[in-house]
C-alpha cells in the first residue's frame, strides 16, 4: 500500500529534550529527599511514560510516582520544556515530505498540553495536520492506545501509515496497530533496542526518514 500519513515521535525523534527533562526528576527526587542520578544515568526515562520511570527510580507505588510526577511538572512547567533543541536536519525532512503531500502528525506519549507547546515554540506548527498527546490524568499515555486513538479520530488506514521513532515502545505501538515503523538511532534509543522491538527499518538520520517513505511508494508503485 502508498505510504501517505507518517506519525513523529516527539522527544528524541523530533526535538532533543535530554536537559530539560532530566533536571526535571532531579528536581523532583531533590524535592522528595532522595538521591539525585547524573543526568547521564537518567537518558533510559527519556521517551515512555514518565510515571513508570519513577517507580522504577524510587522502587514505589503509584502513589509516590504520581507525587515524583507532580513535583517533574513543577520545574518543567517553568523551565524545563523549553530546554530543548530541535535535532539538525529535521525542519528540512519535514518541508521534504510536505511537498511530498505526505500527511503529517505529532504523536507522544507527553500530555498533549506541552507537546502543542513545545511544536509550537519551535515554529514546527505548520508542518503537521496535527499534534496528538496524552492528558495529564494519564489517559492515552500508551503509545499503542494514542497509535489507535489517533488512527480512528483521522479516519486513515493503518496500511498506508508509517510511525516513527527512537524507543521500543514506538515501535511495539505501531506493531499493535498494524502500523509500518521506523526506529531512528540518533535520538535516546540503541540499535539493539529497536532490533530488539522489531523495527521495519532503522535510520541514522532524519534524512533516512525521507528515504524509507520515498522508497516504500517507489516499491508500492512498482508492483502490478
């Protein structure tokens, strides 16, 4: 089938949040007393749900996650969703695959209310049909139940979708939908991570995002 919705990963697939977050649950853990990682040793929470990732950090209930989560939200709100960085390379794919007429979406697990801000901050707005997130009570937070959701509200086919992104949790969301994926090495991801997840493809650059939905209607096409 022709390739004609592409589905984009937010953090580590379109913008680079690696200091924002992090001084944002450490923060958290500050506020909560407990030991404080380096932000190396907190890159493995950039991308799933973050309420899973303080209870592995704090080896707690749902009840002190969602307390962890709510003192995150307290510096990200101010500061921490805007220490970010939009990774080289991707404005110049997007514009690419626009005049490709490929339809566009945003698709995170973050709640919506700071991905429409952050796509917004970073002038990305124009590019996509739209932005879809999860809400802050946690509703939507898997990455396979925001896959369908978004599929049915636009009314396209899973066989003429691609999902990208740079986590195993992308890539397994768009297995439980029937949708092709496209894990990218270059965000918070490995390779072994991906491969592991069963990836379709696997790129290096945002460039290779071109190439595989390019090649793959070229293929599509070329079959009578």
């Amino acid at each position: 089938m022709t390739i004609k919705n592409i589905l984009f990963d937010l953090d580590g697939t379109l913008t680079d949040p690696k200091e924002g977050i992090t001084r944002s649950i450490q923060y958290a853990l500050k506020k909560l007393g407990k030991a404080v990682p380096t932000i190396e040793d907190l890159l493995w929470c950039i991308g799933p749900p973050l309420k899973g990732s303080f209870k592995t950090i704090l080896q707690s209930n749902d009840d002190t996650a969602e307390t962890a989560l709510s003192f995150y939200r307290e510096y990200y709100i101010k500061k921490g969703k805007f220490e970010n960085g939009i990774y080289s390379g991707i404005e110049k794919v997007l514009e690419k695959l626009n005049k490709k007429k490929f339809n566009l979406f945003v698709v995170t697990s973050k709640p919506y209310v700071f991905a429409i801000e952050i796509v917004t901050h970073f002038s990305l707005l124009s590019f996509f049909k739209r932005v879809y997130g999860s809400e802050l009570d946690g509703k939507l937070v898997d990455k396979g139940e925001l896959i369908a959701y978004t599929l049915k509200n636009e009314s396209v086919l899973a066989n003429n979708t691609i999902m990208v992104g740079d986590r195993g949790h992308d890539i397994v969301g768009a297995k439980k939908n029937g949708v092709m994926s496209v894990g990218v090495t270059y965000g918070y991801g490995t390779k072994e991570e991906l491969m592991k997840s069963n990836a379709d493809f696997i790129v290096d650059s945002p460039e290779g995002i071109f190439e595989v939905a390019m090649k793959q209607n070229q293929k599509s096409h070329n079959v009578y």
